[in-house]
C-alpha cells in the first residue's frame, strides 16, 4: 500500500463515520440556505448539490491533488461522487422540507 494511506486500523472508526458527517453537515447547510432554493425537487437538488460541491469539494479535493500523490482522474472522480451524494441529498432534503407543503386550505 502507498504510505499515503492509514492502513493500520485505529482510525477506522472515523471512516464508518463519515456517512453521518456528511448528512448532519448537509442538513446544516440545507436549513441555513433553503429559502434561497426554488423550481421543482430535480432543480432544487442539482442546485444544491452544484452549490455544495464547488464550495467544499473543489477546494477540499485541489489542495488534496495538490498535497497527494493521487491522480487527477481520482480527484474528479471524487467531485462527481460528491456531486452526485449532494444532489441526492438536496432532492431529498427538499421533499422533507415541512415548508414546502402547501395547506389544504389553500
């Protein structure tokens, strides 16, 4: 394995939990800015997602290219993952989202 990488096992605990990071910093990020989303579910969620990745990933991922021996193809393959993980997150956050649901008195 490249030296690059942890493999000896007593960070694995923060690898597990990275899923649950990444959904409590999205919803964060989702009830700050949700006022500012509009269109149907699709749009909100490519919007969000588009957002959130050129504001954390692009330069998370440009200074780990840089600092790294990775290639650029693994960086970008990061950055659709990203992107794809945010936009699902966005489209699911806009149908959970209480303001969203119209009253049935009109």
């Amino acid at each position: 394995l490249d030296p690059i990488f942890n493999s000896a096992g007593e960070r694995d605990i923060f690898f597990y939990l990275h899923p649950f990071i990444l959904a409590f910093a999205l919803a964060i990020f989702w009830n700050r800015f949700r006022k500012y989303f509009h269109g149907n579910k699709i749009k909100i969620g490519l919007e969000f997602g588009a957002i959130y990745a050129f504001v954390a990933l692009v330069p998370l991922l440009w200074i780990t290219w840089s600092a790294m021996d990775i290639p650029l193809s693994m960086a970008v393959t990061w950055l659709v993952y990203g992107l794809f993980q945010a936009t699902l997150a966005g489209i699911m956050l806009s149908y959970l989202d209480p303001s969203n649901v119209v009253s049935p008195q009109g």
